[in-house]
C-alpha cells in the first residue's frame, strides 16, 4: 500500500502505513538536546544527540491509527559542579518502544574519566536528568501522530471503527491508547496483511499471474535487534507455534532444509534452503500477488551480541516495485510483530497456549 493517501481507501478501510524513522530522528534530535537541569549548584544538560537507530511506523487500520516503534539512542551530556570541574559523557537507552512504559525505560550512564569528582554530577543526571527523559519519551507518540496522521488518513472520511475520547466525534480516527503493547493493537494479522497487498495490486491494475520471466529486481537490506538470545530469536522464525503467535494465524513452517512453508494465510510462501542453528536462516520467499513462479532469496543473519541479538536481513531478487513495500513490511509485519507478541526481553518461557 502506497503510503500517499488512496482514493480508492473509502473510509480508511484499507491498512495503509508510513516509514516515519526519519521524521523520528529529526524530532529526537531536535527536542532532547532541549532538556537541561540545574540542582543544590549542579547543571547537567543533553548536548547532542549521536546516534537513533530502530524503526518506526504509523498504521492506519478501519479508521483506527497504530504507532509502532523501537528506537535506541545514545546522547551526549555535561555538567559541572560549580566548580571548574566540567563532566561529560554519554547516556544509553537502549529501546524506546510502542509498548514500554514510562517507567520501564532503561537508561546506561556513563563518565568521562569517571572519577569522585565526577560523583556529584553523575547522581544529578540519574536524579534530575533521567526523569526529564523519560517524560521526554513518553510525549514521542503522540507528537509521531499528531504530525504524520494526515498521510495515512483520507480526510472527510469518517471511520467505520475507532476510539472516541470525551468531547471528541467520530470525524476523525483516535489515537490507540498507550497499550499498544497487546497482540490485536501492536502487530498486523494476516487478514490485514492479506487485504494491504490484494489493494495494493488493484491499485496498479496488475495481472498477478503474469510471468517473472526478465522482470527488473532489486535487494533490499534490514537489520534490527532483539533483547533476547539468538536462541530465541531463531525460534521465533522457525517453530510453527511461534511463528503463529506473532503472524496471528495458521503457519506451516519447520526447522528443516527443503521443507516448504506458508504464512499469512498463504499469502507468503516458499522453501527453506539451508539453516544453521541460531546463526543463519535461507528461503526460496515469495508473495501471492507477485508473477507465478517469481520467487526473492531471503537471508536471515543471526548474531548474538553480550547484551542482545543481532538480526541482518538481505532479500534478492525483489521486483522493483516492490522495493518499497518490502522494506515497509519487514519491519512492520516481522520485527515489530515479533517484538509486540514476545516482549523485548528473553522469552524461552513462551507458551502459545
């Protein structure tokens, strides 16, 4: 689904979504550094923001908006005790999600040739600067609404479905609450899934049946990480059980070389081709609306890192046209149903029933 409003979206019916990571870094960027403290003689401020890295999207569903993102950020800060003595250093967090409340924020202090004179400053940025931020973040989604709703709502269309607040009509599709966390509203089901791409191919009036043979392709590249082992996360893309968790319906999918799979209803399918154990994962994959027999090669890299995991993916063969939408879709419709289902932790305890 393109992420320009549609026409032929009547109603907001259709899902339609937007790559907003970009319009996130600016923000992040932008209001941070902003946030400054002084306490008993001590200053500490954000200088810079130095890295954003992560995902971000705006979904919009039957009228209803659904923000999904998991940033990590690393900041640069200062202060200074009153003295001449000057401190600096850096302030990790490393996940701002959709489903992370206010509190659950994890922050990674660190100083610049730490030191006892170097006490003072570090307990008023833990104290005094890390609440700031953590307000900071909880204000993200909705000014990620606020300022990117109009590109996937048709305007003058009321909504079949939504949330209405006190004092506001149904004109206009509401905010999710901040539970976005929970299977129905942090993840896309496979009958969206579906229903996104049958539009997407009625809106460029394609023969889906049309032969692959010369077509143009391109490769798309992704990468995310996981809060979880390399174990569980090449689990959660090889074991039916879990793989029907987060894909909200029937998958047919085994830890086994040359054994075919199905997802989303059949709307995804393919082979696997080669598997090494929590470290790499091959598929022949394809897309139902695409020319019969096209298939893209997918290359799931695992890596476990001393504090997450790691996952590179590399996707050939994917038609031109739907560069776009594949690099939409993996993070909306894997990593972020993946995360939304399982949490952002270790999760060798789950049990789908």
């Amino acid at each position: 689904m393109a992420e320009t409003k549609n026409w032929k979206n009547i109603n907001n019916w259709h899902w339609v979504d937007k790559d907003c990571f970009p319009w996130s870094k600016s923000y992040f960027e932008q209001e941070l550094p902003k946030i400054k403290v002084e306490s008993n003689g001590v200053k500490v401020a954000v200088d810079e923001v130095k890295e954003v890295k992560g995902d971000a999207d705006l979904n919009q569903r039957k009228g209803r908006l659904i923000s999904l993102f998991d940033i990590s950020l690393k900041l640069q800060w200062s202060g200074s005790d009153g003295s001449d003595n000057s401190v600096s250093g850096t302030i990790t967090v490393p996940e701002v999600a959709h489903d992370t409340e206010e509190d659950e924020y994890v922050f990674d202090i660190r100083v610049n040739n730490e030191s006892s004179k170097t006490d003072k400053v570090k307990e008023v940025v833990r104290k005094e600067l890390v609440p700031l931020l953590r307000k900071a973040f909880a204000k993200f989604a909705p000014a990620l609404i606020e300022a990117n709703a109009s590109d996937v709502v048709v305007t003058g269309s009321a909504p079949t479905t939504g949330r209405s607040t006190p004092g506001q009509t149904t004109s206009a599709p509401q905010a999710p609450s901040n539970n976005a966390g929970k299977p129905h509203d942090g993840a896309a089901t496979a009958k969206e899934f579906k229903s996104s791409e049958q539009q997407k191919q009625l809106d460029k009036g394609k023969d889906t049946k049309s032969s692959g043979k010369g077509m143009a392709t391109v490769t798309v590249t992704k990468s995310t990480e996981f809060f979880a082992s390399s174990e569980d996360v090449y689990k959660a893309l090889t074991e039916p059980d879990r793989v029907s968790a987060w894909t909200r319906s029937k998958a047919i999918i085994e830890p086994k070389e040359g054994s075919e799979f199905s997802l989303f209803d059949g709307h995804i399918t393919g082979q696997v081709t080669k598997l090494v154990p929590n470290k790499e994962i091959v598929q022949k994959w394809r897309v139902g609306t695409w020319p019969a027999g096209h298939y893209s090669t997918v290359k799931f890299e695992i890596e476990q890192k001393s504090d997450r995991t790691d996952v590179h993916l590399k996707q050939t063969g994917v038609p031109v046209n739907e560069k776009d939408a594949m690099e939409r879709n993996w993070s909306g419709y894997y990593w972020n149903s993946i995360k939304s289902t399982f949490g952002q932790v270790k999760f060798s305890g789950f049990n789908p029933f």
